[in-house]
C-alpha cells in the first residue's frame, strides 16, 4: 500500500476520476437521465436506499465504490471523488462506505497499516478475499468450511445476528516476482 497523503500518485484516483467523468458526461447528454454507459449500469438505487435517504452524495459514493471493483480506502475514494470535481467530505465518504458494509453491500478487509478498505458487494452473498499487502489487489477465495463453521457456531450458541470477518493477507505473484527482479 501507498502511505497515506501521497494520494494523487495513485493511479485508482485517476481510473476513479475518469469513470466519474464519463458518467457525468452521459448524464448531462441525456437531461433528467442516468448513466448511458452500456459499460457501467447504473448501481440499484436500492442499494442507496438501504442505508437510508438516497442523496446525491452516498449515490455518489456507491457508485465511485462499484466502478473501483477493488477494495479501496475511504481517503483514496475520497481523494478520486475530488480528483473528479466532486466536493463531498471525507467524513461522508467514511461514514457511507461503513454504513454500506453495515447493510452488507460491502466487504471489509484491513490494509498493513490497520485501515479499512472497502469493497462493493453486488449481492447478499458476502466473500472472503485474499489481498497483497503491497499492491492492494484482491482475489476471492474459496470460504465453503469457515461458512459452514461459522453458521454452525451462530445456531449452537445460543447468540442472535452472528457475523464473522476473515482477512487473509499476503503478497502476490506480481509482487513477488518484482521484488526479486529489484534486488
Ligand atoms: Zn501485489
Ligand atoms: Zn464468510
């Protein structure tokens, strides 16, 4: 991961600025009307709905969060909303893409540093990841026997509204291979 405030190097706010623009392109080339981009279908607003009134702003976030379709910090999302002209707040971006997770339409992992990325989740069906600690990518990984444990675990004992979070972290191909062509 990149240390933090050095996020205009970053290429993910570039990409994040670029995907905004084009929507916001189709979106004025069409009045009253969404996104055009066969590409990219509007997010449901459902999935706005889901965490409460659907403003500009979280539509905003969630659809800048489903165009990153990797995980990502607030700050760097943030950072790519600016990037694009956007003028929402950290604290908004924060709190939508908590929110978000809190209702299950996003994915949670922590980065090496211990900060949240965030992750959109199309579905209800939520994933476990394996992530490099050096580039950010992430796969999804087979999670069938920690399901199985951990449904097995909420219906024994006895707890309401069990959940669990497994983080899986290592560094990939790519990054290995880098690392020995650098030395
Ligand atoms: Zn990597
Ligand atoms: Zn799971």
């Amino acid at each position: 991961m990149s240390p933090r405030g050095n996020n205009r190097d970053d290429p993910r706010v570039a990409a994040l600025a670029a995907a905004f623009d084009r929507r916001t392109a189709n979106a004025a080339a069409r009045p009253g009307g969404r996104t055009a981009d066969p590409a990219r279908p509007p997010t449901p607003p459902d999935d706005v709905g889901l965490i409460g009134r659907p403003t500009a702003q979280r539509t905003e976030i969630l659809q800048a969060l489903a165009d990153c379709q990797e995980f990502i910090s607030a700050q760097l999302l943030h950072a790519g909303l600016l990037a694009a002209g956007s003028r929402v707040g950290l604290s908004t971006v924060y709190r939508t893409l908590t929110a978000l997770a809190a209702v299950g339409r996003a994915d949670v992992v922590r980065d090496a540093n211990g900060e949240r990325l965030f992750r959109y989740r199309p579905d209800d069906d939520h994933r476990h990841y394996l992530l490099c600690r050096a580039c950010g990518i992430s796969i999804p990984v087979d999670a069938g026997p920690v399901e199985t444990w951990a449904d097995h675990m909420a219906r024994t004992s006895g707890f309401a509204d069990v959940q669990h979070t497994v983080e899986l972290t290592g560094i990939c191909t790519g990054c290995t291979t880098a690392a020995r062509a650098g030395n």
